[in-house]
C-alpha cells in the first residue's frame, strides 16, 4: 500500500491544489486507514494473521487506497488540461472536478471502508468475547502452562498432564524439544564441520560464542547436528545442551533459564552418553517444575544455573536465533567454562560468525543422488548429464536439491516407467525453479522463507518482495534498485505523506525535504543491509569501502518472492504465449519477460497499471511510432517506465500526458535531443536515457521539474537557458557540456552531488562556478580534445571524495594540488589524464585519506615514493602503463591489478572504487 499513497504526496504545483471540501475528506480517510493499518499490524504482532489472511482485510485495504489515488489522480490529469483554458472557464471546470472528486470519496468511504471498518469492530467484540472466557477458564485451574516447544508431529507428553485444581499447588510443565537425530545425509559439510569443531575444541579464557550463519537451507541445523553428535566433542563436553529457538522464539528469559536448569538438575537427564550415538538421554520429554524452583526470585534462578553449569565443562547449541539482542544479554550469564554454538541467518549475531558456503556442483550431484535413489552409483546412464544440470541449477542450496529431488522420484524400475524418467527429468531441468517452487509452496522452502520474512517490519516486506520484478539471477545494480524503491513509494510513510498532501499546497522546497530525501536514501541503505545480513539477498559486488554495487536473489528466495507477490497481487509477470489476449490485473505492476512490441500489438488496456518493466534484453525489437503511442494512450496512471533494454526509435514525444510519471529509463539509439514538453511532468525524479549521440540537447526547462533528482546519460547535455527557480532536488548529472558550466546553472542546482563534464575542457564557460557547489561528493571531467585543457585546479570544490580525470593531458606537478583536496578518498587517472615520464610523491604531496588510486594510460617511466606518501592508501591498479619501469616497493603492498610490463598481472576481486558510508 505504501507505493499506492505516496502517489498523491507533496504536489509542487499549484494546479493540484484542492479545495477544502476535498482535503477534509481526504483527511478523515487518512485517519480511518492509518487506524485500520494500526490494528492489522497489532494483530500481526500478537500471531493472529490466520484469521486476518481468511478475512482478506489487507487486500481490501488496498483497493480502498488505489481507489482514492486513482480517483485524485484522474482528477489531476483533467486539471491539467483544464490550466490550458482561459481564467473564466479554468475556474469554473476546477470547481466542477471538486464536486466530481468529493463525491467519488464520499462512494469509497461508504462501499468499501466502511464495511472493512466493521468487520473489524465485530472482530474486537468477539476477541474480547474469547478473552474472558480465556481467562475464566484458567483462573479456575489454578495452575500456569508453559509450551517450550514441541516434537516433530505434536506437543510434548507431558504438557498440561499434571492434575490441577482448587487448591492445587502451583507447577509448571514444561514440553521440551529433542535435539535431531544424527543426519542420514551429510554431503559437502566435512571441512566446515572440522573447521568448527577445531575451533571449539580450543581454549579460550571468556566465553566463546560462535554462529553458524547462511542462508535458509544451507544446512545450519544439519552442521549443528553432525556436531552435536560427534563422539570427540561429547569426550570434550560431558553436559550437552540443545535449545531450538526457532520453534519459541518469543519464550520469556525467565522461562528459557528454567528450562536449561532443569535440563542441567533433572536425574540423568543431563549427561551426555559418550558410549552411544543416540541421545535420547540427553534430556527428557517433559520435565515437572516445583514450585520451589519456579518462584525463585531472578537474581537467585541465575545464580542457579551458572551453578550447574559449572559443574562440568558444557557446549550450549541454540538452533534458529531470531532476536539477536536477547541472546547478547542472555550469554553474559553464562559461565566461560564453556562454549556456545548458535544458528542463525542473521550475519551479526555474534563477533564470531561462520558463514557456511554454497555446495559445489560436485556435492550437489552427489547429494540428488542420496534424495532420490538413496545411495550413489543408482542413476541410470540416461538421466546422469540431465541430472548433474539439474543439480548445477539449483545453485548450490541443499534446500533447493532436496526440492528438486522430491520431483524426480519415479516409483517403479519398469521400461515404461524408465521412459517416463527421462521425460520427467528433462522437464525439471528445463525449468527446475518451478519444479522447486511447487513443491515448496506445500513443504519446506517457502515455509522456511516465509519464518524470515514473517519477522520484516511490513515497509520492508514489500521492498523485499519488490526484488522479485528483476528475472531469475538478474545482478541487481544497487542505485537502479533504490530509485525504483524511491519511485515506487516503498521508502514512504504513508499517512505522514498523505497527511502533507492533504492540508498543504506545497509549491514551495524547503530544507526539510531535502533533509526527508536524504533520510529515504538512508532508510533504502539500512533496508538493504538488514536484507544481506539476514540472508535473503546475495552480495555480488562491493565497493572497496564494503558499499554494496550490486545484489542478486538465490532462486529459492526468487521463487519466494514472486509466490507472495502474487498472492499480494504487488506485480504481474508478462508472459506472451503466441497472440493470446493478456488480462491486465487493476493497479498492478507489470513485469515484461517477453518481447513489449509484441504485448502493446495485443492491445492490452488497464488505465491504473502503476509500472511497466521490461528486464529482457533483445536489441533486434524496436519499437515503431505506433506502439509507443499505445503507452500513453492505455497505461495514464503510469508511474514507472524502465525499458532501458527496449530499442526506441525516438523519444516518445507524448510522454508528457503521463504527468505522474516518477522514473523514466529508456534506450533510444541516436537519438540527440529531449523535447520541450517533458517539462511537465512534474512528479519525474529519476530520467535514464541512453543514447549513442556524444550530446544530447534538452529543450526542456529541467529547473521547472521540481522533482527531479538524477538526470543520467553518457552523451554531454546541453540545457536550456534556465530561470530563477531553484531546484533543491537536483542531485545527479552525469553529463554536463562545458558550455553549460555557468554560475547560472550550478546557483538553481545548489545540492547537487554528482556531476560529469564532458567535451573540450578548454571551453568551460565558467570554470569557478564548480567550486560554488558546496555539496558536491563526485566529480568526473573528461576531455575530448588532445592537448592540455588548461584546467584551474583550483576550482575544484573541497568536498569531493572521488575524482576522475580523463583526458585532460596535466603534469605531474598538479598532484599536490590535488592533495589539498582534505576529503578525496578516490582519485581515477584515465587516458592520460596526466602526462610526464617522471613522478616523485611524498608525504608534502597530501592525500592524506586516498585509499584508492587508479592510474590507466600513460607515458609514465619512472615513480619514486617516499615511505611516508599516500599513507591510508589501500587499493593500487595500475592499467596499459607499458613505460613504467618499477612500482615503488613503499607501495607495492598496495597493489590490486598492474598490466605494467615488467610486474606480473595481480587479480581483484568483483569491485570498483569506494563511495561515502551512506547514503547509497
């Protein structure tokens, strides 16, 4: 719902002012929304989404949002061509689309809020109905029950056993859980496995914790359980104890503490049995707490159990840890006379992680084989190549190879059944994703995913189902996946945004919002992170600061993904099967697979589909003049264009009638202007054009598109003589042609923070208006002609933290004046970017926070560097300097890649240059 709100947020123009009548509506339903939100969250809180998913209350929520927006934006476009007309019939048709959008509320409200609000309203009266009789119930039993947990299959014997009554003395029961048994299959873990039991096995003066961690299905709880049996750590550990986490994640301290000391004090139940590989001794099914030991004060139930811990040396294993923080204070009472062993798939819940890797294609053939025929060396000759594709694709995951296996059982040896066997698993691997989904969806792998997913706050839930627009093993570039975040309205708080729209006329920036932009950019930052460190999205590449470049989804998590976005109805995928119709969902955001010349001849129609996003890449499709007209024509509540991977013919010059329009990103050939018209879409924050032409002319007043954040291109722009207004939201330009370099233009662009300068360097109109740009972090200026450019280093502000220079033919001697720049931590030397055979550097030099320097291209011969030069330097690359006869040995250290004559190739891993801590 949150992509559906922001829609109608924080209007800069006039023309979509309302009138009161309209705002108090929009008022008192922002109120009754934000109570609905309000108590599903609570009820989701409190574990009561079963009866909430029946009722369906979240779904229905969510047409009366797209309702409201639809009805607001509909309005808005007829207002838009209603500013064409003269003062008299302007005013009169304004006032008419008031009455129209009122009413069109007032309908909302009374068919579809007002029947979800009761619902509600009889659901609390029955739920407090259900309480007191709750309550009743068990005050006259006189007795608490405590469910720790429960066996595979049911609860624990011995739960709620114990008689009870008036009068009865208090006692509580506990249902343990049993650690697994040992694993039957255990493929591919035996070196993870030494590694941690080496490591436990060493001694350590505090206690040591240590975490093994990964993504779901890995096999954490299998490694846990090899190591739990392994006969040298019960010769090392004499008491064994298993906590499962996972299945009471929400079980008290106080209740979790008495149940490891009844573990620990309960006759025989304790000891770990050495002699046997069972461990069934290890604790009981049940265990009866007196009443003595339940109403120990804390301070004296701690003492307790630090006391029966100390009796012997202990290992503490603690299967699927959720709330990391209770498990950080609750360590500090155990004793250091032993270890910890924790599962997890958060990263960071301890100093000590152990991140468990992928299996090989090896180990994953291997372990198919035991699913499915249960020993090696059974798979006939004719499924063998088929079957180690089928465990390649499955990416390493033991979860997914377990999955895949369960579809490739075939019951009986017969001829006939063989036939089948081959046709079946040719069918799994040309589309094992499926395969793994179906049987996921009734058994293990989004039931697994979804404990994770259960856990995200519900913003971050819908950016994290978002990943799934990207197709299967699609790498993700971070920034293109925060900007649609941002676009999207997933980074939104909904009824404070609404809430602004609704009171305010806000055709006027202040610092406020420029400060709230900031703060989304680091919400998406935070988001991301928190989705890395639980598992759910891989880092592909980072930046040399650990910035991540670019993300990826494991297609277990993929599948996930697209199950329950389907069931949120948050996108649908675009398939075209031969000419076959498409039905368009209301509201929905469309993920294009296939080729979108073919979807817009089928004449699809569905005015409030939100986005549109093609991901394929075919450069043979390009789109004529009437299939683009088809986009506006059908899709007017657009607000998402990503068709970078679409060939355009032209700029789309009616593009400009779907003003709400938030990202565009389009490839269009050679194409060398934008047209004037572009100029009102005034919701437009991100444009993406990629183009062959070396410079593109923007005819529209880019200062009038108050929104505007990130105008990104290779070709050199050239803007259109600017006005007055200031655009405090302007933040990236990749491209600036030198003329255009003027005090003028940086005065409307005072925030911005990015900028390339491409062209003759020579030229630059006014070369001293950069330095007025007090924010900005990234500088790129390349030179197009081969002499000096005669550059003014001074002029470069003193906030940067990267510098690239291309082209631009300086001396040498120029590298102390680049050292003053106190903030530059990545300098990129390109195509001769500076020239001279030699170069001395010293600590006189600066550079005091460079980590990363690259140097490609040029006649440098020989480098002499003093000890104490570039001292924070990390990452040296040195590329095509064919001249350069030695690296100084102060910093060879430092070297990442050289492709010098005489110094060997040295490779780095996937990365680029470092970028600021945040935002990303």
């Amino acid at each position: 719902m949150d992509d559906a709100i922001e829609i109608i947020a924080q209007n800069p123009h006039e023309l979509f002012s309302y009138g009161i009548g309209v705002s108090d509506k929009l008022k008192h339903l922002i109120k009754e929304i934000k109570m609905i939100k309000a108590y599903l969250a609570d009820a989701a809180r409190n574990l009561q989404t079963e009866q909430f998913r029946e009722m369906d209350l979240e779904r229905q929520l969510k047409e009366v949002v797209y309702d409201v927006v639809d009805a607001i934006e509909a309005s808005s476009s007829r207002r838009a061509a209603a500013m064409t007309k003269i003062t008299c019939f302007r005013l009169a048709l304004i006032k008419q689309l008031d009455v129209v959008v009122e009413r069109s509320l007032d309908s909302i409200k009374s068919r579809k809020l007002d029947p979800i609000t009761n619902r509600i309203k009889s659901y609390m009266i029955l739920g407090t109905q259900q309480t007191q009789s709750t309550e009743t119930i068990q005050g006259s039993l006189g007795r608490r029950e405590i469910e720790v947990g429960s066996y595979k299959g049911g609860s624990g014997s011995g739960a709620g056993q114990a008689p009870a009554g008036e009068g009865a003395s208090p006692h509580v029961v506990l249902s343990l859980v049993e650690p697994p048994p040992q694993p039957k299959k255990f493929v591919g873990l035996k070196d993870e496995a030494e590694t941690l039991i080496s490591t436990l096995m060493k001694e350590t003066e505090t206690l040591d914790v240590i975490a093994i961690t990964g993504m779901h299905g890995i096999g954490k709880t299998t490694l846990a359980s090899k190591i739990y049996h392994d006969n040298r750590i019960r010769e090392e550990f004499p008491t064994l104890l298993w906590v499962n986490e996972g299945a009471v994640p929400y079980l008290p301290d106080r209740d979790l503490f008495l149940y490891i000391l009844m573990q620990l004090e309960n006759s025989g139940s304790w000891k770990a049995d050495t002699s046997q590989a069972s461990c069934s001794n290890c604790m009981d099914s049940s265990i009866g707490i007196p009443s003595d030991l339940y109403y120990l004060p804390d301070d004296m139930l701690m003492a307790r159990v630090r006391d029966s811990l100390m009796k012997s040396k202990y290992l503490l294993i603690v299967d699927g840890v959720w709330n990391t923080e209770r498990w950080k204070s609750v360590m500090l009472m155990f004793p250091a006379i032993g270890k910890v062993l924790i599962t997890s798939c958060y990263n960071y819940v301890s100093t000590k992680p152990h991140v468990l890797r992928f299996l090989t294609e090896e180990e994953s053939w291997e372990l198919l084989q035991l699913e499915v025929f249960g020993e090696l060396g059974k798979c006939p000759d004719t499924v063998k190549s088929t079957g180690k594709r089928i465990a390649r694709k499955c990416d390493g995951s033991p979860l997914a190879v377990e999955a895949a296996g369960k579809s490739l059982v075939v019951s009986s040896s017969t001829e006939a059944a063989k036939n089948i066997m081959k046709k079946l698993w040719e069918a799994v691997s040309e589309n094992v994703t499926m395969y793994i989904a179906d049987y996921g969806a009734q058994q293990r792998v989004l039931k697994r995913v979804g404990s994770s997913y259960s856990r995200l706050p519900l913003r971050l839930q819908e950016c994290f189902l978002y990943l799934g627009v990207f197709p299967e093993g699609h790498e993700i570039p971070v920034r293109t996946l925060v900007r649609l975040w941002m676009a999207e309205g997933l980074l939104y708080d909904r009824g404070h945004i609404l809430g602004e729209y609704a009171v305010h006329k806000l055709d006027e920036i202040n610092m406020g919002e420029i400060e709230e932009l900031q703060s989304l950019e680091e919400t998406a930052d935070k988001y991301l992170r928190e989705l890395v460190h639980m598992n759910l999205v891989m880092v592909v590449k980072r930046y040399l600061d650990g910035q991540i470049k670019t993300c990826s989804l494991h297609k277990l998590i993929h599948a996930f993904c697209k199950y329950k976005a389907t069931e949120k109805d948050l996108y649908q995928e675009i398939k075209m099967i031969e000419d076959r119709p498409v039905s368009l969902t209301p509201n929905s955001r469309l993920c294009i697979y296939s080729d979108l010349s073919k979807f817009l001849s089928s004449k699809p129609k569905e005015p409030s589909v939100r986005s549109i996003l093609c991901f394929y890449k075919d450069e043979s499709v390009v789109l004529s003049r009437k299939e683009i007209s088809r986009i506006h024509k059908w899709f007017k509540l657009l607000r998402v264009l990503e068709c970078r991977n679409v060939n355009f013919t032209r700029f789309p010059n009616k593009l400009n009638r779907l003003i709400h329009l938030r990202y565009i990103s389009l490839s269009c050939g050679e194409i060398s202007e934008i047209p004037e018209s572009i100029a009102t879409l005034c919701y437009l924050e991100t444009l993406v054009v990629d183009t062959r032409a070396s410079s593109l002319l923007f005819k529209a007043n880019t200062w009038r598109m108050f929104k505007l954040q990130h105008l990104v291109t290779k070709a050199a722009i050239v803007l259109a003589v600017s006005e007055s207004v200031v655009s405090k939201y302007f933040r990236t330009l990749t491209r600036l042609t030198p003329s255009c370099c003027t005090k003028e233009v940086f005065r409307v662009a005072p925030n911005l923070k990015t900028l390339g300068i491409r062209g003759h360097l020579a030229t630059l109109a006014e070369p001293g208006s950069i330095k007025e740009l007090n924010h900005l972090e990234k500088l790129k200026l390349i030179n197009e002609s081969a002499v000096d450019c005669q550059l003014n280093l001074n002029c470069i502000p003193r906030t940067l933290w990267s510098l690239t220079l291309s082209g631009t033919h300086l001396k040498w001697e120029c590298m102390s004046e680049l050292g003053m720049i106190d903030c530059l931590k990545t300098l990129k030397l390109k195509n001769n970017a500076i020239t001279g055979e030699s170069l001395t550097s010293t600590r006189a030099d600066g550079f005091g926070r460079l980590s990363f320097l690259l140097i490609d291209t040029t006649d440098l011969v020989s480098w002499e560097a003093l000890p104490d030069c570039l001292p924070s330097l990390e990452h040296l690359v040195l590329k095509n300097c064919d001249k350069l006869q030695k690296v100084p040995s102060s910093l060879e250290k430092c070297l990442a890649i050289s492709d010098v004559g005489n110094i060997p190739s040295v490779a780095l891993s996937p990365t680029t240059a470092p970028r600021p801590p945040s935002p990303i």
